[in-house]
C-alpha cells in the first residue's frame, strides 16, 4: 500500500527538519583542534554535538517510517493491519530508545564545552541508573542557572512527554517492554495465581492483561518529545557555533 503525496507532506509536515542543524555541525575538527590549542576541549564537545545531531536525523528517519505505516491502517484489512501496527511500534520502539543517546550526548557536549570537572557531578547522581543527562540538567540548574543552555533544559525536562519517553525507553530496556493494546493479548510479569483473604489461591482465565498504551497515545507521545529535543539541539548548536563565531573559527556558507 503505497502513501499517496499528500499524506508524504503531511507526515513531513509532523517532523522537525533536524538533519538541517546536522550538516552546520560537519566541522573540520581536526583544524579547529589546532587553533584552540591542546588544553581546550571544545574541539571534543563538538564531536558529541555532531554525534547528537546524527542520532537526531536517525530520530526522524524512524518517526518518518512510524507514521508512514501508522497512516496506513486506515482502510487496511486485518492481515496488514496487524503487520502495520507492529512496524509501527517497532519504529516508534527505535526513536525512543535513540532519542535517549542524543540527550547523552548533549549532556557530554555541555560537560566538555564547558569545562566540568567529573567530580562537580558526583553529587547530582541519584543512584547507578541515573542518566548523565539527567545529572548534568541537575548540576546546571543548580551550579549554572544564569547560561543560556540551562533554561533549554529545563523546557525540555518540564516537556511530559518527554518524561514519559524516557520511562518508557527505561521500562523498555531494564524491564518488560510495556504492552500496547492494539498488538493482541499479551501478559505481565506477575503471578497468574492471587492468595484470597481465606488463605486460598484463585486463578483467573481471561484475556492478558491490560495493556500499557495504544499507539496512538505513544505515536503522539514520541513525537512530541521528539519534537521538544529538536529545539533544544537547535539551541545547543547556535551556542556553538556563535562561539566559533566569535573567535573567527567559522563562516556559515
């Protein structure tokens, strides 16, 4: 079932054009390494910027190829629907999980970029699991709330469904992935039989359990948190390139 060019824009339309902000950032490192000179390490904050600029055009390849089999379902027999359904969420699956890894590498851009000692961020650790993204938009929020790059933040942490991305991406890896309603029955990692107030044991047969979401809700929900991430990266790129700006480093073209 091929999409018609109509439904090719609007499906456009939906995605933030990242992969424009990718190719400001294909910098000549190694010369750009030679005129800051060897204690600087802005030439590698702007590999972990390249490399969250290309993980982000990954992004929007995956929620491109999301929604062209989401738009499909319309009108789809229930054979092709089944098959539409799971690529969809496979597809939606990936952009979540890469959206992950593009705020890591953003959050190591604003480490290098701005000189932060390792040990300034041990404090700002919850615990083993915690992101270095979620670590680096504690300390900046508290040890650096004037920069520009710390309110980005903050708008993209306050963004829920960037929040129910990222447990979403976590449940996904570190526990059962979570149910979507519209793949059929399916269960939960959980007894089958439950302990009665008598002391007894009862098992009910029925169809799955509940599940966690439909894919409409996690289509708009990666989506949105996608879009989000796309402003910030914007605004990270501007931070660094005007700073390459102002030492004569580059000449947009």
């Amino acid at each position: 079932m091929e999409l018609s060019p109509t439904q090719i824009s609007e499906i456009e339309a939906k995605l933030p054009k990242v992969c424009f902000i990718q190719r400001k950032l294909l910098l000549p490192i190694d010369l750009l390494a030679i005129k800051l000179g060897p204690k600087s390490k802005i030439d590698i904050s702007l590999v972990n910027l390249r490399d969250a600029s290309e993980v982000a055009c990954e992004v929007e390849y995956a929620l491109y190829e999301a929604l062209s089999y989401y738009v499909r379902l319309n009108g789809s027999d229930e054979q092709d629907r089944n098959l539409f359904v799971q690529r969809s969420k496979f597809y939606i699956d990936d952009a979540a999980l890469r959206l992950y890894a593009a705020a890591e590498h953003i959050a190591n851009f604003i480490q290098n970029f701005w000189a932060i000692e390792s040990s300034k961020l041990e404090q700002y650790k919850k615990d083993n699991r915690t992101s270095f993204a979620s670590t680096i938009g504690t300390f900046l929020i508290s040890e650096m709330p004037y920069l520009e790059i710390t309110q980005a933040i903050k708008d993209l942490a306050s963004e829920p469904n960037w929040q129910k991305t990222i447990l979403y991406r976590n449940r996904w890896v570190h526990e059962q992935p979570p149910l979507l309603k519209e793949m059929g029955m399916a269960y939960k990692r959980k007894p089958r039989w439950k302990k009665t107030h008598d002391g007894n044991y009862a098992l009910g047969i029925g169809l799955g359990d509940t599940a966690d979401y439909t894919l409409d809700e996690l289509v708009e929900m990666v989506l949105s948190a996608y879009s989000k991430f796309a402003i910030l990266l914007e605004k990270t790129a501007d931070i660094a390139l005007d700073f390459l700006r102002g030492k004569n480093l580059y000449n947009e073209k």
